[in-house]
C-alpha cells in the first residue's frame, strides 16, 4: 500500500499530513503531522476510532487542523527540531456515516 502524503493550510502555515500504517488490529486512528517546508517536530496525533470508522466522513482535513492548533496550544513547535510531539485525545470520535 502506498502511504499519501496531503498538504493542509492551517493559520497560514503549510503542513504534511498522512495517517501511519494501518495496523494488523483495530487501534486508534493516528496521523503524523510536520511543515512542509521545513524539518522541524513531528506531531504523532491519535484519536478515538479505528481508520476504517473515519473513512467515507469529510471530517479527517478539519480535525488535522484542529489537532495542529491542540499541539500548538500544549507546546507543540513544528518549526523547531526536538523530538515527536505526541497528543491524544481518545474521546474525539467520528460522527454518524450518512447512508447513501
């Protein structure tokens, strides 16, 4: 399986966005985050559902954004080298799936 790499603007800033390997179990959905135009930390984002529960939902660019601003808020500085930033917020889960 190739792993994509999306780009996302949040507050002016250009950031690089893939959701990390699917697992061979039902885990948390997690996604690394870093600028893209520079190295810098890396934001190891994971929230509640497994990514089989967010696909088909139009809301994965929206919570990469707000992931971002999460990090930032708790000391996350992507533009900066240092280690991984990990946040996790299992209580955030995707909404209802519309049939149709």
């Amino acid at each position: 399986m190739a792993v994509l790499n999306r780009l996302i603007t949040v507050d002016g800033v250009v950031y690089r966005w893939r959701v990390r390997k699917r697992p061979s179990h039902p885990s948390p959905l997690s996604f690394a985050v870093e600028r893209a135009d520079r190295r810098g930390a890396i934001l190891l984002a994971t929230v509640g559902g497994t990514p089989g529960d967010w696909i088909g939902t139009a809301t994965v660019p929206a919570l990469v954004a707000t992931m971002v601003r999460q990090a930032q808020d708790q000391g996350w500085h992507p533009d900066q080298p240092g280690p991984a930033f990990a946040l996790r917020v299992p209580e955030m889960k995707p909404a209802q799936k519309r049939e149709g």
